[in-house]
C-alpha cells in the first residue's frame, strides 16, 4: 500500500468517526417539531380552555375535536371542522365581509363560548388556527366552499 493509499484510508477512517459521531443515538433525536407542538397546543386550547366563558370549550359544540358533526347548546346541528382551514377565507352573510379562519375562531369564542377571543396574532390564536389546518390537511381548497 502506498502512502497515498494509505493517507486516503486514513481520510475515510476519520470521517467515519466524526460521520458516527455526529449520528450518534443523542443525535438521532429529533427536535420537537414547532408545528406540530402549535397543533398539539391548540388541540389542547379547543378541548380545555374555556377563554374565560360560560364554562364550555370549542369541543362543548365541535364534537370529536371537530373532527365530526357536533351540536350547539340549542340541539342544532353544525357540521365538522375537517375542511374548515380549506374553505377559508370566506364571505360571510352575517359579519357582510369576507372573513379569515382567525376572524372565525374569534367570532365563535366571542359568540359561541361568550369568552373573550385571543388576540390577533397571539400564539392562543395562532395554535387554534394550527390545529384547525392540521384538521384539513389534505382537503382540497374551496374558498368559500361549504363546512364539513
């Protein structure tokens, strides 16, 4: 073996070393996803938190984590949130403007809950809006298309 050989033998050995080193188990894992940790704490808002109301959650009407048909307080059905981050933004009749799935979330905390809606670029509304387009992903965009 000559000493080029043998230097390149020697190149290979030591980036194998600083290569397993570098993929060692402590490396191998992974960092806590900032996406997904949105999504786990808006899961989390919309089945616990009550934004100071009448002591229901967003879960109170979406049932299923909104991942099914639920059922206002009156017994009216509404339909599942599975599309809703697909379907926004969105005229609506009753604010006479096109609306945003923040604008949404806001109206049914304010309404829906009687709380008071997070702020407008809050991580409360932001992990909301999260977990709602975690709930569409993979539905096809329909701005303006029909719940659930």
């Amino acid at each position: 073996m000559n000493a080029k050989q043998q230097t390149t033998i020697a190149m290979h050995l030591i980036a194998g070393v600083l290569l397993f080193g570098l993929c060692s188990p402590a490396a191998w894992a992974k960092a806590p996803d900032p996406l997904q940790a949105a999504v786990q704490r808006g899961a989390h808002l919309f089945a616990t938190d009550t934004f100071g109301g009448h002591g229901m959650t967003c879960q109170s009407c979406h049932s299923g984590g909104g991942k099914i048909a639920g059922q206002v307080a009156g017994g009216g059905k509404i339909p599942s949130l599975a599309n809703a981050a697909a379907i926004f933004p969105r005229y609506s009749p009753r604010a006479g403007k096109v609306i945003t799935l923040e604008d949404q979330i806001r109206g049914c905390i304010a309404g829906g809950l009687g709380g008071k809606p997070p702020a407008y670029g809050s991580q409360a509304l932001t992990d909301l809006a999260s977990y709602l387009t975690f709930l569409s992903n993979g539905k096809p965009i329909d701005m303006g298309g029909k719940p659930g």
